[in-house]
C-alpha cells in the first residue's frame, strides 16, 4: 500500500499537466468530502495501470478499480485532515526533488523537461507542491494506522501451512553488499569547484555583470538563460541552505559563496516584496574529471586489499567510507536479490563472485548525471529450493504481514466510506 502512494506521487507530475492543459469541460467522476476526481484522472490513470498490466485502459472493469482507488486516497486525505496531521516542509522538498529527478530521466535532460512543459523547474515544484502535500499527509495517515504492524511467528507459520503449495519454488539468490564512492565527494573537486565560484563573485564585486556571467557560466539549466532570474518565491521551494542566506539579504546585496546539496552558489536579492523575494544566483556545479575517478578507483582497490589481507571487515570500511549512507551504516548490505532483480552491469558482477570474494572496483550508473564506483561483495549463494519456513521465514514473514495489513486495511476503507461522504457522479 504505502508503495502504491509512491507511485502515486510520481503520477502527479504528469497528471498535474494534463488537467492543466484541458480545454474542454471536464467532468466530476467522485466527490470524496471536499475534494473531486475528474473522469480525465480516472481515465490518465488507467492508461498507466494497463501499460504495466498489459491491458485495454478503456475496459469498464479496470475504469471502476481505479475509480475506487482514487477515491480511497482521497479519504485517506480526508482522514489524515481530521487527524490534524501536518507534513514538514523540507520532506515535500525532498518528494517534489525525487519527482523531478525521476521526470528529468524520461525526458533525458532538465532542459528537454523545461522545455515540455514550458516553465521553470521552480515553477513545477510549486505547481505541483499543494498536490505532493496531500499525497504526503494520505501516506502518514497510513502509515500511522499500519507502520508498525507484525506478524507473530506463529501467524507466520500458520500463514505458510495455508498458503505452502502456493508458495512454489524459491529460485536462487544472491546475498550481496557493496562500498560505493562518489568521485565529486573528493576535497580537490570540491575546492575547484568552490574557487571557480569564489573567482566570478570576485568578477561581480568588481563591476563585471552578473547576468552575462550566470548566462555564460551557471549550471542552472532553469535560470541561466534568464541572466540566473529565479523570480518572486516564497519560503519552502529552494534548498534550506540557500534560503537561509537569500531571505537574509538586503536588496541588491551579493551572498558569500553558499554550499547546498547541487553545488556552490552566489545569490543576489533583487526585490523583496511581502513574504517572497525576487532573487538571481548562479550554480556552479560540483563535476568530477579522470583525475578524481582514478583517485576513487585506487580508493576502493586499497581498500579491498586492506579486506583481503584481513587488516579490517567489508562492514568496517563500508560504515567508514561508503558514500551510500542508506546501505553504508548496516555494513554495506544491498539484500537479497534473485538474478531477474539486479541490473545488467550488477548481475555480470555478482555472476563472476563465489561466496565472500569481492570484486575489483566497478562504474555504477545511479541516473542520467550520476555515477560512481563501488566494490561487490558476494556475501551468500542461496540455492533455488522449495519454499521453506526454515530457510525463508524473513520472505514468508513480509508476505504474512502483506496479507494481514491487505486485510485490515479494507476494513478500515469500509469504515472510513461509512463516516466521509462520497459520492460517484458517473
């Protein structure tokens, strides 16, 4: 369910656009307390659901399941506004980025996004800011009810007796961790980059225009060919690091050099105008080159050799040194996967591996502008075997516990219809 409304908010994106974009009526599908559902969002979202289906996005069945789910999301909103529940606004920031990032890779590029859409990506993270809040606030109130649901163990094995021959054959999987190293993550790199910055707000300070500069050395796709012109925003669209510096200036003052997660920036506010400010800036973008990729693949071999030659464990150095904070602080564990799960350069590595042997360091593609190197463990070769409460009680135990909230969560939908209003107009 809650990865259901994950998928729901890189919807949101697309959908936004298409209402946006109608010129003729739309009509109401459902009234779900104050919110509607337009036959164009029920009909957008059955072509996503039958391209991943393989099915007729036109067949009355499929329009009906997915009516239905867009009216539970909307109690789920509705249930999640009388429970007063509030979402920070830095982790709408943080969904609006993955949004973005995930669109930016469709399109190739975020000027071909800009470009698509024919605004800024500022401007689509607050068109699609109010829609990302609900969505946020229907998954907390989710959450709430289900997050910390679990299965006794003899739930579990109860669930198996009834369930064994459906269960089939396990294939086999591959237990696997990795050391993964960002070459932009380097002090040289960094500092390059930070000089650079520091050498254009010298420029500024001296008289050179700061339009001309941002136009000709800004890595803003958004901005730069706006002379760095960011417009009138308000606070919660940009990077907390730099609002911080932004609302703190004067008009017409210049900013110190500002870090944030994308790069160094200079900012300069234009206007300040109630709660926004009418600010331009320019990004310098922290890049890797050969030098920085050669220093983190010698990294990653020394420390492969150090494991090797028993000086310290895989999980020392990954909690140490992995630039994949997520996996780094359990030791680098990736999980188990079937072959079928990992990608193609991922899958050729691990193949190769016998168990505890690690490989040399390899180029890992995260999205269209990142990459880095990591070294692969293979921590365990699980045969394929029949399903076994013995060998597969996490698996059995995530499948238990799936049915169980499945189960509980109908309920609670039912009991949500009965106390909301909704209707369906079609």
């Amino acid at each position: 369910m809650a990865n259901r409304i994950k998928i729901l908010l890189l919807l949101i994106v697309a959908l936004t656009v298409q209402i946006n974009a109608q010129q003729v009526l739309d009509k109401i599908a459902a009234v779900v307390d104050k919110e509607i559902i337009l036959k164009s969002e029920v009909e957008f979202r059955a072509v996503y659901e039958a391209a991943q289906r393989n099915l007729d996005p036109k067949d009355s069945t499929l329009l009906k399941q997915v009516l239905n789910s867009l009216i539970e999301e909307k109690l789920l909103y509705a249930q999640a506004e009388l429970d007063s529940v509030v979402v920070p606004e830095e982790q709408i920031q943080q969904q609006l980025d993955y949004q973005i990032n995930y669109i930016t890779q469709q399109y190739g590029s975020k000027e071909k996004l800009e470009e698509a859409y024919k605004m800024s990506i500022d401007k689509l993270k607050r068109n699609w800011s109010e829609d990302t809040r609900k969505n946020l606030m229907a998954q907390t109130v989710q959450n709430k009810k289900f997050g910390d649901l679990k299965s006794s163990r003899k739930e579990v094995e109860d669930f198996f007796d009834a369930n064994r021959d459906s269960l089939g054959v396990i294939p086999e999987r591959y237990e696997i961790s990795h050391i993964f190293q960002n070459p932009k993550t380097g002090e040289r790199v960094k500092n390059k980059a930070k000089d650079f910055a520091l050498a254009l707000l010298d420029s500024i300070k001296e008289g050179k225009d700061f339009a001309a500069l941002a136009r000709k050395y800004s890595d803003d796709p958004g901005s730069a060919a706006q002379g760095g012109d960011l417009g009138f925003v308000k606070r919660g669209v940009f990077y907390p690091e730099f609002e911080a510096a932004a609302f703190a200036l004067g008009p017409g003052q210049l900013s110190s050099i500002i870090l944030s997660p994308v790069g160094y920036h200079i900012i300069q506010l234009l206007e300040r105008r109630g709660d926004a400010i009418h600010s331009r800036h320019i990004l310098i973008k922290i890049k890797s080159d050969g030098e920085s990729d050669l220093a983190t693949i010698e990294l990653l071999n020394d420390l492969r050799d150090s494991i090797l030659s028993g000086k310290n464990s895989f999980a020392y150095y990954a909690i140490k040194f992995s630039d994949d904070h997520e996996t780094g602080k359990f030791g680098g564990s990736l999980g188990i996967f079937e072959q079928q799960q990992l990608d193609k350069t991922l899958s050729e590595t691990v193949l190769k591996l016998k168990e505890d042997e690690i490989s040399f360091p390899k180029r890992l593609e995260i999205d269209k502008n990142t990459y880095g190197y990591h070294i692969v463990k293979l921590v365990k070769k699980i045969p394929q075997h029949k399903a076994s409460i013995e060998m597969d009680y996490d698996e059995i135990k995530k499948l238990a516990e799936f049915y169980k909230k499945q189960k509980l969560y109908a309920n609670w939908i039912q009991e949500l219809k009965d106390k909301i209003f909704w209707e369906v107009r079609i």
